[in-house]
C-alpha cells in the first residue's frame, strides 16, 4: 500500500484580490498554504486575520530565504512575474505565475529556461485552457474532427469594463499592456490551444486608448477598486488583430476593456475542411456545421460534454508536481503566447505587419 503524499507546501507572492483567490484555490484543493509576501503591510494584516496559519513576509526573498516550500504561486503585477517566477525556481520551487508570463519574450524564455534547467514545473495562470469547453473542442481537434483548422477566431468585448484606473492595471510601466494583456491573453490563450498550438509566425494588429481619460470614463463599477486620481493611464483599452501561423492557419483577435457596443462573453471560433466549430465561454455545450455521416448534407449540430469531468488550476498543478502528469499549461507554449502579445504592440506602433521569429 502506497503512503499518501504529503500537502504540497505553497508560497504565495503578491496579496492582492487573486493572491487570495489563490490561497483559497489551494486549501480547497488539499495543499498546505506555508507562507505568503507582500510589501504592504495592511494586506498582510488582512491575509494573517484571515488565515492565523500562514507565515507572513515583506518580500518573497525573506520568504523563499526561510525555506521550507514546495511550489510558489506569483500573483504580483505583471513586471514582477519573471524575477519572482526564477527567484522561486532557482530556490528549488514549482511555480505557478498568473497571466502573462512576463512583459517581453526576452523574460518568458529565462523563466523557461531556469524551469528546464531545474526540473521544476513552470505553470501560467490561463486557465481558460482548463474549461471543458476548451479541453472537449481540443479532444476533437487532436483527434481530427475537424479537419485542418485553418481560421479561428477569439474574442471577449466590455463595453465598460476597465480595472482599477490609475492603479497598476493601467500602468504600462508596471502592467506592460492593457486590455490585450488583462482579458485578450485568456481568449486568445484558449482558443490557440484548441487549433492546437499551431506557431505564430506573423501579426498585424491595431490596439487603441480611447476611453482612457478617468475624468471623462463614465463607469458603473470598477473592478479592483475606484479611479486613482493622479494614477497614470497609459494603456490600450481595446485591440485587433490578426495572426498567421506557419501551418498556413489565421486567427482574428477582438478584444476590448471599453467601447461604444454592447458586452460581449468571451467567444470562440475554429473553422476546419472537415467542420467547424463556435462557443461561448461558459455554456455547457456548442456548436458545430459540417457534413452529416448520412447524406453528406450540411448541417447543425449540437455538442454537449460534462462540465465536471475536468480539473481546476490547482488541482491541475498539484497533480504534475506531484505524480509528473503533464502541465496543459506549461511556460514554454506561454512563451509563445508573449511573442504574439509583442508582436502585437509591435505591429501597431509600427503601422504593418510584424514577422514572429522561431
């Protein structure tokens, strides 16, 4: 008889709202919440009242330095995810790191990198990929239901829906982007991997700001906190792009944290020579158009699949560091998801189309 394993030590890094929704995921997912950093003092103060167990750190080297963990989740600002993420790998920990990987190609290879060097799981919080819409569309995929996938389409719309302005989510300097890296990298992220992960080898792309001025934002809620007078505002508050692969396949993006049009869920689209196939992020089954088996007649159907036959992040994540099973969301496919994010920042600046290098 097998011995049980022991609760995976967790260490989280950043205590804003999804550092405590990672606590949460964890301890529901039987794992130890060991210890938990976060430079300001009130977040601290909050976490420890809440949970009295966890030992509680100004910086994550204080943390990583006392030892004593298995795997550390980064939840900081996006400029943080690569030094925090290598930090934790290098001190002998898996890592969890939220969406995007980093701010630049560049760092998402070294995370990489110092992942593949140490034998220590490197997951990217794109959960999406973990819905069982996403997981059912991509079993067919793989299996050729639909053919060769040659266009697909990703998209997710707020009409208002920009977070925390003039707090960091708005500070390109600490964020590295706005919509596209905030809600574009998860409806991307998800329907990329139901193509399956074809590479990106060019982008054209525009990405706008033109509802960024909080004095003239009309909003009825915000989402991590009010307006931060004073607090910059310099990034794209919606984009569009289109993405060419090296299998000959296209994707057009659309996503938006503001715009004159009505809210939109987060959509996904794969059209094959076989069938093709539409969801909305969410529902509990989807659509699908192609020849039936009987007459050869054009027609729609319907696909349903069991929404709890698949697992959360953190079960995932506990279950490859734990017995090896392979990450479906692992660094080095994030990677070149951050090459089509710069890309698309590229291609706009510019005005044309950006080449993506292998």
């Amino acid at each position: 008889m097998k011995a049980a394993k022991k609760p995976l030590r967790v260490g989280v890094v950043g205590l804003g709202a999804i550092g405590q929704i990672h606590i949460n995921g964890f301890r529901g997912a039987g794992a130890m919440r060991a210890a938990a950093a976060d430079p300001a003092k009130s977040a601290r103060e909050k976490t420890q009242a809440e949970y009295p167990d966890i030992k509680l750190y100004e910086t994550p080297e204080a943390m990583l330095a006392a030892g004593g963990l298995d795997a550390v989740v980064v939840a900081t600002p996006n400029k943080f995810h690569a030094p925090n993420s290598i930090a934790a790998i290098e001190a002998g920990c898996h890592v969890l790191c939220e969406k995007p990987i980093a701010t630049c190609k560049a760092d998402a290879d070294k995370m990489v990198a110092a992942a593949k060097k140490a034998g220590k799981v490197l997951m990217i919080g794109t959960q999406c990929r973990l819905m069982p819409v996403s997981q059912k569309v991509r079993q067919l995929t793989d299996a050729g239901y639909f053919g060769n996938i040659y266009f697909a389409r990703a998209s997710i719309v707020r009409q208002r829906g920009i977070p925390g302005m003039g707090g960091w989510f708005t500070t390109r300097s600490v964020a590295g982007g706005g919509a596209i890296y905030d809600i574009g990298i998860h409806t991307y992220d998800h329907v990329w991997y139901c193509m399956g992960c074809p590479d990106p080898v060019a982008v054209s792309a525009a990405v706008y700001a033109r509802h960024m001025d909080m004095n003239s934002y009309v909003f009825a809620e915000m989402w991590a906190g009010p307006p931060k007078k004073g607090g910059a505002c310099d990034v794209d508050d919606s984009g569009f792009a289109l993405i060419r692969y090296a299998n000959g396949a296209s994707m057009i993006l659309e996503v938006t944290w503001a715009a004159n049009r009505p809210d939109e869920p987060m959509k996904g689209m794969v059209v094959g020579d076989k069938k093709g196939a539409s969801w909305e992020v969410g529902k509990d089954s989807f659509t699908v158009v192609g020849q039936n088996d009987r007459g050869g007649l054009i027609e729609e159907s319907t696909v349903s699949f069991d929404k709890s036959a698949y697992p959360d992040r953190w079960r995932h994540f506990i279950d490859c560091v734990q017995n090896g099973t392979p990450c479906l969301v692992p660094g080095r496919e994030l990677a070149k998801v951050q090459a089509v994010l710069d890309a698309i920042y590229e291609s706009s600046a510019r005005g044309g189309e950006v080449k993506i290098k292998p």
